[in-house]
C-alpha cells in the first residue's frame, strides 16, 4: 500500500476502540469485506472529496465502500458510533474464551438517518 494513503488510515487503537461498535457479519448471504479497509475508503473519500469510483482499490471495491456507508447512514450505525465515542464510552474487554467484546446492538432504531457533512 502506498505510504501517502496509509498515513491517514486508523491505527491500531483506533481500530481497537471502534472495531465493538460495529455490526457483525449478516446471518445470510456473503460475509462483508473487511471493515476497517471500508471505514478506511469512506475516510479518504471524505478527505479527498472525490467521486465514489476514485476511491483507491486499496480500500477495497469503491461500490462496496459506497454500499457500506450507505447502510449505515441508513440504519443508524454511523449515529451509534458517534454516540458512543462522543460519551467516552469504554470499549468492553474481549472475553480470552470467545474472543468477542462486541455489546449487543439494541440501540440501533430503524428509520434514523445520520449524514455527516460532505459525504
């Protein structure tokens, strides 16, 4: 990956503190691609301010960085998440058993639109 791209990608606590927030695989159909690769494409288009289809392949497909982000401005997960890093919430510890901290996601309400600027 290009170094110039990579500077500007979540570190590694970063990725720690926000990978519990966000939603697990879905039940049916494909696993999802990675997301911090996808969170990652959504940040450089924000910064860059270019068109989905410029979004480096590094980041993964530009139709999967769009779709993704799209979700989740849909059903609240950007809203949750900003919810949650803006009241200093403390990430759960991963149980060493199962190896998850992911908090269930009942507080995610269908219908909330969460749009954040230039994007």
């Amino acid at each position: 990956m290009d170094n110039r791209l990579k500077r500007h990608d979540l570190t590694e606590d970063e990725w720690v503190r926000l990978a519990p927030l966000l939603p697990s695989h879905p039940r049916r159909g494909h696993r999802w691609a990675d997301h911090r690769a996808t969170i990652n494409g959504v940040f450089f288009r924000s910064r860059a301010d270019c068109s989905w289809r410029a979004v480096p392949e590094v980041y993964g497909r530009w139709k999967t960085v769009y779709n993704r982000h799209r979700r989740w401005s849909t059903d609240g997960t950007w809203e949750t998440i900003l919810q949650a890093l803006l009241s200093g919430e403390t990430v759960p510890e991963p149980d060493r058993e199962t190896g998850s901290g992911r908090p269930a996601r009942q507080d995610i309400r269908p219908g909330m639109m969460f749009e954040v600027a230039h994007w």
